[in-house]
C-alpha cells in the first residue's frame, strides 16, 4: 500500500512539474503591451468639445498595415482637455483582431477622439495623434492629438 502511495505521489509531483514547465516555455508572456495617457493639443479644445469617444489602435511597427494588430474604446465622461485619459494596453483591455498571434516587438499606436463614436476609420471631424516605436513592456508614453481630419 504504501508503494502505491508513492508511485501516486511522484505522478503527481511530474505532472505538476510538466506542467509549471509548460506554462512558463509557451503561456503569455505579455501581462502588459504598454501604459501611458493621451493628452489634446489646447488648440483642439473648442473642436473636441462634445467627443466623448477614444480610440486607442494598435499597430506592428515593423509591418506597413492599415489594419491595426488590436484596439481599445474608453469611454469619456466629459468634454476632452489637456490630459484626455490614462490607460494600460493589454490582452484584457486590447481586443486583438486575430486572437492568439504573437504580440509585435514594437508597435505603433494611434489615439484618435471619434466624433460619431462608430470606429473605422478616421472621419471628418475626428481627432488624431499617433507615436511609433514603442517597445513592449514600455510606461509612461504620451500619445498627443494634435491634428484634426
């Protein structure tokens, strides 16, 4: 009986084993894209009154694409100034247009305040800025909205 109870616990003790191994050589590795805030240039205060929308898309810097490699919507309470919304971009937060792709290694990303609320692409009226070079992992970034389409 005891020899069971043996054989028993070192299957056990191996399957945990495999599968901390396991977890830690091909589970996410990414807890966090990146983190920042979106700020508005003050002289797109009047023209961002009323926006209540912001769209923060995400792209692979290394690939010329139209098509981001995620997004993330925040809803605004009030009429955007100055330091429009914080955020942290991750596999929670992002919604990732092809579920279960690699991260890129860099990205670059746009915040764009949406006039109609609706997504796509960038209309008449909305509000855009965009940086590159991001690296994953990276804090503190500033996107700042400094032009008009």
């Amino acid at each position: 009986m005891k020899k069971i109870f043996w054989i028993g616990g070192v299957v056990v003790f191996l399957s945990v084993a495999a599968s901390l191994v396991l977890a830690v050589t091909y589970g996410e590795k990414e807890a966090m894209f990146f983190s920042g805030k979106v700020t508005l240039d003050p002289s797109l205060e009047n023209d961002a009154r009323d926006i209540r929308t912001l769209y923060i898309s995400l792209f692979d810097d290394e690939v010329e694409s139209r098509r981001p490699y995620g997004a993330m919507r925040i809803q605004l309470i009030s009429s955007p100034k100055g330091r429009v919304a914080g955020f942290t971009a991750n596999r929670d937060t992002v919604s990732v247009m092809f579920p279960g792709s690699k991260s890129p290694r860099t990205f670059r990303v746009r915040a764009r305040l949406d006039r109609d609320g609706l997504g796509g692409v960038a209309q008449p009226g909305d509000l855009v800025g965009e940086v590159s070079n991001i690296s994953l992992g990276s804090r503190n970034i500033e996107i700042k909205i400094s032009e008009k389409k």
